[in-house]
C-alpha cells in the first residue's frame, strides 16, 4: 500500500502536523543533535514515558528536515483513513501473512528512495527492564543504521546522535546504544537497566 506521488497530501493530515509542530515550539523544547548523512534509517525513540514524546520526535525531525514513519497495523490504513494514515507516514503492516512484520518493513525500505522509520524500542510506556529486538531485526534485515534519539521532558531537551551500523553482534551492538543514552541521561533509571542488561545478555532473543 503506497501513496500515489502526485497526490497532495491531506488537508487533514496537513491541519494535524502543523498542530504537533506548533505544540513542539509552543512546549520550547531545546533540539541537541544534527540530521544524520544517510537517507535510510531506524530512528530509536527513548525512553517513553509520556504521550508527548510523539510531539517532540515529530517537531524534532521535522525541524531537521526529516519526515518520519512509523508501523501501524493494517487495519488502521483502512478507508476512510487509508490516506490520512499514509501522508502521517505510516506503514502498514499485516501480521496475519505468513512472512513476519520484520520483512514487510525491510521491503518498504528497500522500496523507498529514504525512510526514517521511528522506534519505541521499549515496546510501550510501561518499562519492563529491557527492550523490544524487533528493530534490530529490521535493521539488519534492511542494511540500514540505528540513530538513536532521546527527549528529556523534565529539562525540555533532547536529540539525536550518531547513526550506529548493526553488526550482527546484538549485544555489542545494544552496549554502544546504552552508553550513548547513559551520556544523555545519567540519572534516567531505564537506561541504567538497559546498560546493565546490555553487559549481561548472552544473544539476541527472537520477541519483536
């Protein structure tokens, strides 16, 4: 399911993001971090712990000129939201085909000319003391790099960092995420588990 490139997007998408946009500077978040030099890439969203974390990762990229997707079940593509869903950008996904969610994604990225598909990779707000491996999966699946983000709403900062390259080594791999959130947010308690969960996982897990 794709959006015809000649159609304008619509008005009610257009009315939606220039709302979130203008809760974003309305909010005064500070923006740390430039857009990454690649036109394809997994964008980690974390932590989550709040309803407006989806304001700033999308007033956030939008003030760096990205446009971001996300996953959605197939069922909320359906008319009359099919068009809506897909200019909020949108990616569908069946999960009662017999091929995984992890290739359907890595197919739209090899579709796409750039996609910036944003993650929760803590899976929802309520922390569990790890995360979700469905987006190093996807990753790996598509050849694309990890760009992690992070939004403090306490001190209204956040931003991106540099993209990180999967190298099949999971757990090396979640050790150089964790040290990069541990800078960011020192006193943050789920990244003080994501590190310590880092040190001691032995393989990556097959849970999405």
């Amino acid at each position: 399911m794709q959006t015809d490139p000649n159609r304008q997007p619509s008005l009610l998408s257009r009315i939606v993001r220039r709302i979130l946009v203008w809760l974003y500077r309305w909010k005064g978040w500070q923006l740390e971090g430039g857009r990454p030099d690649c036109d394809k890439f997994i964008i980690l969203g974390a932590p989550h712990t709040s309803n407006w974390d989806f304001v700033f990762f999308l007033g956030a990229t939008h003030e760096l000129g990205i446009r971001p997707s996300f996953m959605g079940k197939l069922s909320l593509f359906r008319w009359p939201a099919t068009n809506f869903m897909l200019d909020m950008g949108g990616i569908p996904v069946d999960r009662s085909k017999s091929g995984n969610y992890v290739e359907q994604v890595a197919d739209a990225f090899a579709r796409a000319d750039d996609l910036a598909l944003v993650i929760a990779p803590e899976g929802s707000r309520t922390f569990k003391g790890g995360w979700r491996t469905g987006f190093y999966h996807i990753a790996m699946a598509a050849g694309v790099p990890i760009v992690p983000a992070w939004v403090n709403n306490a001190t209204m900062r956040g931003g991106l960092g540099e993209p990180v390259m999967p190298t099949g080594d999971y757990r090396a791999d979640l050790a150089k995420l964790a040290a990069f959130y541990r800078e960011k947010r020192p006193d943050c308690d789920r990244f003080v588990a994501l590190e310590k969960s880092a040190e001691t996982i032995e393989e990556m897990k097959g849970d999405s």
